[in-house]
C-alpha cells in the first residue's frame, strides 16, 4: 500500500481504467441533511490530488442544498468486477469560481445550456417544458454560454478512506487510511 491513500488511489484509479471498466470514474455520492436525512447518488470524478475528490454538480440541487447545510459527504467507488470498492468520507469545499468556470468551457455546448436549462430536482410539468427552457437558453447563447452561479466544483477533502479488496471465504482485505495530527495512519479492518 502507498504511504497515502491518493497515491493508492490513483494506483487502482488505473486499473479499474486498465480493466476497461464502463465508467470508471463513476462514484456514489452520499449526503445528508441537516436532520439527519442520507440521500445518495451518482456522480462522476473529475479530478483528485492530495487536495481531494473533484465533481460537478447544481449547488441548487438536493445534495448542493444538503451540502451547503452539512459540508460532509461520503464517496464509493463501487468497483465490482475488480471486487474492489473505495470509500472516502471528509469535508466538503467549494471549487474556487475560476476552476469551476475553466471546467465548465470544457463541456460540450449542449451540456452547458443543459446546465442552465436544468433547476436540477425541482419538479418539472413536463418533458416539453424542460425542452422548451432548454430551446429558449440556446438562442439567448448561441455560443459562449457563461458557468452559472448556481453551478460549480465540489471537492471532498478526504480524513478517512479505505481500500477494499475482496477475498475468499468473505475474508477481505480492508485496509483504512486516516488523517491525523502526525499525517496518514494505515489500519487493517475485520472483514
Ligand atoms: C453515471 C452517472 C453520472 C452522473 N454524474 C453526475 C455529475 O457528475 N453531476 C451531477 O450533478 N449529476 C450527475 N448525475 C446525475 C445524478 O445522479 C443525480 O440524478 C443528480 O445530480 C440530482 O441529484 P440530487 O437531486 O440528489 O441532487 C449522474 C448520473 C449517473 C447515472
Ligand atoms: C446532470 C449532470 N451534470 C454533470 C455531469 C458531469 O459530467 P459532464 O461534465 O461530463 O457532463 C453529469 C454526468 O452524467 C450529469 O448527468
């Protein structure tokens, strides 16, 4: 195991791509609500490094309101072909406005105008008024549309992840890494 979870991260980041797994960087995304209510959903990874797990999401959604109210979240990588899975808990940050706004030029046109199309877990009428938004968005910019404030990065600032690889007779390797004072501390956890 590397001497940090990024660095192994980033070690089994690879073979899941190596292993041409569909979506790779497909990770659930858990929340909770100031209450106490879990929420989880999909999300895709669009960056890490030792600052942390980069996505991009609608701060306006169900898990940017859960989040501007309880910033902390838990990430699963759910690898099954490999039997592995990755599980990253920690803190929750907002992109820098320039980042996000460097990622949002990067997308296709037709996502961006999605973004501005989509009040993301509102209840919508219907299908054509979703497509009409959509229709009206694309004349007003033609091109160029500019990164919305209500849309941007998210980056979970990991304290804790662990690292599972499944075994025979259910007797899995599971091994933790957590943040402390004096750095990365590594664990073995029973299966
Ligand atoms: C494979 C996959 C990838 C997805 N990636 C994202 C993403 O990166 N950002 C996002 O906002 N929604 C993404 N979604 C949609 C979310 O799962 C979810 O439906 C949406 O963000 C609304 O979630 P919420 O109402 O809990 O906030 C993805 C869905 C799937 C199935
Ligand atoms: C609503 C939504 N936003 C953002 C994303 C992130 O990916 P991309 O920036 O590649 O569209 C996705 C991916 O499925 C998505 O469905």
């Amino acid at each position: 195991m590397a001497p940090d979870p990024v660095s192994q991260f980033a070690s089994w980041f690879a073979d899941a791509v190596e292993a041409g797994l569909p979506e790779p960087n497909a990770m659930v995304l858990a929340t909770s609500s100031a209450g106490g209510l879990p929420t989880a959903r999909t999300v895709l990874l669009k960056g890490y490094d030792q600052q942390g797990f980069v996505f991009y999401t609608n701060y306006e959604s169900r898990k940017g309101r859960d989040l501007a109210e309880n910033p902390r979240a838990c990430l699963l990588f759910p690898w099954h072909p490999l039997r592995r899975q990755v599980r990253v808990e920690g803190k929750v940050t907002k992109l820098p406005r320039e980042d996000s706004a460097a990622y949002f030029h990067s997308r296709p046109y037709g996502s961006r105008i999605g973004a501005w199309a989509s009040r993301q877990s509102a209840v919508v009428r219907s299908r054509d008024e979703l497509d009409a938004r959509f229709r009206e968005l694309a004349e007003r910019w033609p091109e160029d549309p500019p990164l919305p404030d209500f849309w941007g990065g998210l980056r979970v600032v990991p304290s804790e992840v662990e690292f599972w690889q499944g075994q025979i007779d259910r007797m899995h390797d599971r091994l933790r890494y957590r943040h402390t004072k004096a750095g990365w501390t590594l664990e073995r956890l029973a299966p």
